[in-house]
C-alpha cells in the first residue's frame, strides 16, 4: 500500500403533481433532508474533533451525504466513519471488506454513498442501512481505482491510475472504462455536463463527455506543476491545486488555463479543493514540512490564508463542505478532522417535482432547482428492489426548471394491461453545497 496520502482526495503522489391524463398518480411525497442552518462562527474560525482511539487513519475524501453529517474515508484504517456537526463520530458501516483501501466518495443518483477500494480493486456502495456491495466485474486487473464523482449523466464516474482509464459505474452495477492517455488521479463534474479529471505526471487537465470523448489540456499550465485535486467553482470554471507548482489553477470549460500564486507562501504545496458556500474556492496547504494552512481564493484570484486553531503539523489534507456552509476538512498527521468557518450560509438545495408524466417507456420528469449543480432522477419499483428501472441527470447552471427524461429499461418497462409503481427519487447537489433530495410514487401505464 502507499505510504504518503493526500486529500479531501488522498493518494501517494508519482409539489405539485400534475396528473397525465390516467397515466400519473401521487403516491407520496418525502423531504430526505432537513434544511441546515448557518454558522455564527467568524470567518476562518476552526473548530478541531480528535478521532479518538483511531491512530495512522490515513482520512481521505470527505463528504457531506444526505443525513446532513460529513463523512470521511480513512484508508489505512480502512473505515468509513462520519461525524456530525456537533462533532460527534460513528461509523458508517461495519462492513467494508478486509484490506479495501477505502478512498474516494460520492452520493449517487440512488442517494447510496459510492466508494472506491483501491487495493481490492473495486467500487463498493453503501445504503442507507450500512449495507455495503462491492462491484469488480468490468473493472481491469490493477485498477487501482482513486476517486469518483457524481456524473451528469446519472451514472458514477472514476480515476483508475493504475491503468490509465476513467471508469463509469452505473446505479446498477455495470462497468464500463474508457482509455486515456496518462495515469489520471481526481475526477469531478463539470458545469458544461462533462467530466474533468487531473493527469498529474503529464501536467494535464482532462475532460471526458458522457459518451467517453477524451480531450486534454496543457497549455498554460506551468511545465512539472502536477495538478492534483480538481473542483467546479461557483463562477462556471474548473479550479485546480498545482502540488509541485505551488499555484492554483483555473481552466475555462473551453480550456482556457490561468494561474494563481500570489498570495501562496513558497513551500505551501496546494493540495485538496473544493467550492465554499460563500462563492469562493477553498484549499488546503500541508507544506513541506506539514505545515497547516487553508487558503481561500476569490473568483478574480484573490488569495487569503488561514491558519489560527490549526494545530502544528496538522498535515491539512481534503477538504468539502459541509451542513452549515462551513468546510470540513482532513488532518492526516494530526488525525483529526477539522471546520473552518466561512462567515455564510449553507446554499439553498431543495429539489422540487413540478410535474411528471409519461411517453411510451420514458418517464418525463421536471424539476425545479434553487441555482447551479447536478440534478439527477432515478426511478425504481415501488417497493423499492436492487435494481434500478431507469436513471438520468442533467448539469443545472442556474435556478430554472428542467425537465428530466428517465427511459426506463426494456425488462422494466410495464404491460398494456398492468400499471407500474414507480418510485422517484430527485437529488440535487448544488456547487459549493451539500446534497438533498426528495421522492414521490407515481404510477404508470405503457401508452
């Protein structure tokens, strides 16, 4: 296994239902998620929670999933634990396989908690109830799967460093890779409805569309800067930390590159990324020596630094945000997990079913979203089985309504003399925000 680890994302471095004419009817209605509230603490203040009893954890991904706390990955320990806002920690499941390197996170379209196993070689999802499945079937020997992210497709996307893919997973199981032309480590979801991925030791920012075409960028980019970590921030672009260029970087969804360094203390190693509910990208500096700063840049490139209530040698790592517009953030040396105080709000994300309705065997849904981020459907027979009857998502770049097709599967689709109990289940996770969702039962016909 490695013996360095970096990150938010860690690795060694090299309401109103109109009926359809007969073909709709409101089952239920549920709010997953309660609102959260905001954070009275001042700006840059941190707040520190000791992971008690668990020594070397190795914490990952962080991220903050439906029930409103924020979870986290920690691969030596190979455990995946969350802890709340008051700081309280408990496990999320007890049934990780043994040895599985646990390391990236996302929330799928099914509202389970995604994860990839590094040294199994898998991607394992977790349910609501803690039950954990592992998928290998599809996923080339010596993977070594990284990081993963909620696509705009409904799917899960994934690094594979160890054979240079990106890998899709979809809330069924099935794998697919596309091939790339590096070791590629962070992966997120783009404002444009594609995928952008970090190539470190080729000095590159890839992006791959939905239907797995692969382009990449180095223009701009200063020669051996090794971008690692990468995120969409609020301003429409992608922000990405430069590990050895000790810059950040911004590259527009046409490929535009621009860097930072102003403001960034020589030595200071930019490492995890993420948006703040606050407008602006936060990122964490474990130094040369695990130094302990979080730094803040505006959408103009503006650079603040933190580091008051940080402990010495902390080995500030990943980092997310949280419930109440703070962000967390990981300590690796100092094996504890910590929040800085953003001075705003968390950002509006309920999701809401305007109307749904039915053509033959898709199931057209539309939905009303409170700004920019990912909203996905999925459909599945209610009661609710394994097996997901359809699934999409689409990139929402402002407040609008947007309608959603879920094409539900040839197996699934109904009879013209039965109707069909669909349960769908509407996530959005807005950039710089925390997920949410809502459900409702609808019933179908086959037209």
């Amino acid at each position: 296994p490695p013996t360095t680890c970096y990150r938010r994302k860690m690795r060694p471095p090299v309401q109103k239902l109109k009926r359809a004419a007969g073909v709709v009817a409101l089952v239920g209605l549920v709010a997953l998620m309660p609102a959260a509230k905001s954070s009275s603490d001042a700006i840059g203040q941190v707040t520190q929670y000791p992971l008690n009893g668990t020594t070397n954890a190795g914490i990952a991904d962080l991220l903050t999933t439906l029930d409103g706390q924020v979870w986290f990955a920690q691969f030596y320990a190979n455990q995946i634990n969350r802890i709340s806002k008051t700081g309280q920690i408990s496990s999320a499941t007890s049934n990780l396989p043994a040895n599985a390197g646990p390391r990236g996170l996302a929330v799928g379209a099914d509202l389970n908690v995604w994860f990839t196993e590094v040294t199994t070689g898998a991607i394992g999802r977790i349910s609501s109830g803690g039950e954990v499945t592992s998928f290998t079937n599809g996923i080339t020997s010596g993977a070594q799967p990284q990081f993963i992210t909620a696509g705009p497709d409904g799917n899960l996307w994934f690094t594979e460093s160890g054979v240079n893919q990106i890998g899709r997973i979809t809330p069924a199981g099935e794998i697919k890779e596309f091939p790339i032309s590096n070791s590629a480590e962070f992966i997120t979801d783009g404002p444009d409805g594609n995928l952008w991925f970090t190539e470190p030791g080729a000095n590159q920012i890839g992006r791959i569309t939905p239907a797995g075409k692969v382009t990449e960028f180095s223009a701009g980019i200063t020669s051996g800067s090794y971008p690692w970590d990468i995120t969409a921030g609020s301003d429409g672009n992608l922000w990405f930390t430069e590990l050895k260029g000790n810059r950040i970087g911004r590259i527009t969804p046409q490929g535009k590159v621009t860097e930072f360094s102003k403001g960034i203390p020589a030595g200071a190693q930019p490492l995890g990324i993420a948006p703040g509910a606050d407008g602006n990208v936060w990122f964490t500096q474990p130094g040369t020596a695990l130094a302990n700063q979080i730094g803040r840049i505006t959408p103009a490139g503006t650079i603040k630094q933190f580091s008051t209530g940080i402990s010495p040698a902390a080995g500030v790592h990943g980092i997310a945000p949280g419930p109440s517009g703070d962000m967390w953030f990981g300590e690796l040396a100092g094996n504890r997990i910590g929040r800085i105080a953003t001075g705003a709000p968390p950002l509006p994300n309920r999701a809401r079913i305007i109307t749904a309705s039915t053509a033959k065997s898709v199931i057209n849904v539309s939905v009303r979203v409170p700004g920019a981020g990912i909203v996905s459907v999925l459909g599945e027979s209610a009661p609710a089985s394994s097996t997901p009857l359809c699934w999409n998502a689409q990139t929402a770049t402002k407040a609008a309504t947007y309608r959603i097709k879920c094409s539900l599967l040839t197996t699934s689709s109904p009879t013209n003399k039965e109707a069909l109990s669909v349960r769908l289940k509407v996530l959005f996770t807005p950039t710089g925000g925390t997920p949410s969702a809502t459900a409702r039962t609808v019933k179908i016909k086959k037209n």
